[in-house]
C-alpha cells in the first residue's frame, strides 16, 4: 500500500483572506507532499509494513526497526496531521458549534469564547514548530482538554483524541504573516470547519479506545 497525499477538499483559494492561495499551494503540494513521499520512501524495503496505515505506524513506533524509526515518526505524524488539518477547515462550514459539541465546549471551558482565547495561548506560546489541538482525553471522563504536540506528534499517543487541530509550523502561516502567528491564529477561527468537528466529536463518543486508534486518519476527506 503506497500512502497518497489526499486532495484539498476546496480550492487553494477558498480560504482567502485568511489563508492566501499561495500558502496553501507550498503547504499541501510541497510540504504535505514531502511526508507522503518520505513515507513512502522509507517503508519501500519492509513490506511487513506496506499494508500498515499512517496512524497505525504513528502508534506503534516501538515495532517500526530502528533505522527508519525516526522518519516514519517524522513523516507519518506530518501525514496524519496535515490529513486532518485540512478537513478542520471549510469556505462553507457553519461559523460556530453546535449540539453536543458546543454544549461540551460550554460545560468545559465556560464559553466559546474562552475556549478560543484558551487554544490562541497555547498555539501562541508553543516554542518551535508543532500544532495546536482541541482533544478529548480517554482517561478524566471524556472532558475536552486544549493540547500542543512538538514536530508532527499526534495527540492519540497520548491517549487523546483529535477534535479540532491548527498547524502552527511557521510554513503554515509566515508567507502572509510573517513571524506574527497570533494574527494567522486569530485569523484562522473565520475558516474553521465545525460541521467536521463535530462529526468527530461524535467519533470519540466510542467507548472503546481501540476505535479511536482503528480510525484511518489518512483517507481523503469526509463527504458533509
Ligand atoms: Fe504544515
């Protein structure tokens, strides 16, 4: 099984004037690209692999062998996470939350609008690269938690499952903001997919853990 770099689910302009066209282009064609490929590259000589998904490898890295250990982490994480990112955001997607999500958002950061000063800190105050998450955690009874993961790490190897994400690697947003990633943060709320995250909080309603981690976080994106 060769991992494919999934089509945006939208124009690379659709996003504009949030995100420019030319932002998106580099990030998916170039950047997302390179992990697919790099993926690829490095499981090529062990077919025990092949029929692994991303997510899989991601979550078991202790059985991966050790000389391309690093780059599966690296490249998979990178594939998995830019799979999700552009699901989490839409032109056309409703501008807020609603039904069980937004009432779980209510119940467990106070408000919308706390929730959303709560995930700008944390994507703000992340030091280098890495990404900015809504989860819910498996263990302390399913409550929301707002997460950071460093490089391409995925919430799910700590046990939390994604509901919303922001990539907050500076190729994501210094084209047009240069080094003022709050402004690309706040920015980025107009072009969130909450119709998506909601779908997926619906997903982590599952009580079984292995559900969670059974999921192919690398398919193309979901029809609405
Ligand atoms: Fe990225």
């Amino acid at each position: 099984m060769k991992h494919m770099l999934p089509p945006l689910p939208y124009d690379y302009a659709a996003l504009e004037p949030h995100i420019d066209a030319r932002t998106m282009t580099l990030h998916h064609d170039q950047h997302h690209a390179s992990y697919v490929a790099n993926l690829n590259s490095a499981l090529e000589p062990f077919p025990e692999l092949h029929e692994r998904t991303a997510l899989w490898l991601l979550l078991n890295l202790s059985k991966i062998p050790d000389k391309i250990r690093t780059a599966v982490h690296n490249n998979a994480g990178g594939h998995v996470n830019h799979s999700l990112f552009w699901r989490a955001m839409s032109p056309g997607a409703s501008r807020a939350p609603a039904g069980p999500l937004a009432d779980a958002i209510n119940r467990d950061f106070g408000s919308l609008e706390q929730f959303k000063v709560r995930l700008a800190e944390a994507g703000a105050t992340l030091f280098g690269s890495g990404w900015v998450w809504l989860t819910r955690a498996q263990q302390d009874g399913g409550r929301l938690q707002v997460c950071t993961t460093s490089g391409h790490d995925h919430p799910l190897m700590q046990g939390r499952f994604p509901i919303l994400v922001n990539d907050v690697w500076e190729h994501a947003y210094y084209l047009k903001h240069e080094n003022r990633r709050g402004d690309y943060l706040k920015g980025w709320w107009a072009v969130v997919n909450w119709d998506e995250a909601a779908r997926r909080f619906e997903r982590s309603g599952h009580p079984a853990g292995h559900n969670w981690e059974g999921e192919d976080e690398s398919l193309p994106a979901l029809t609405t």
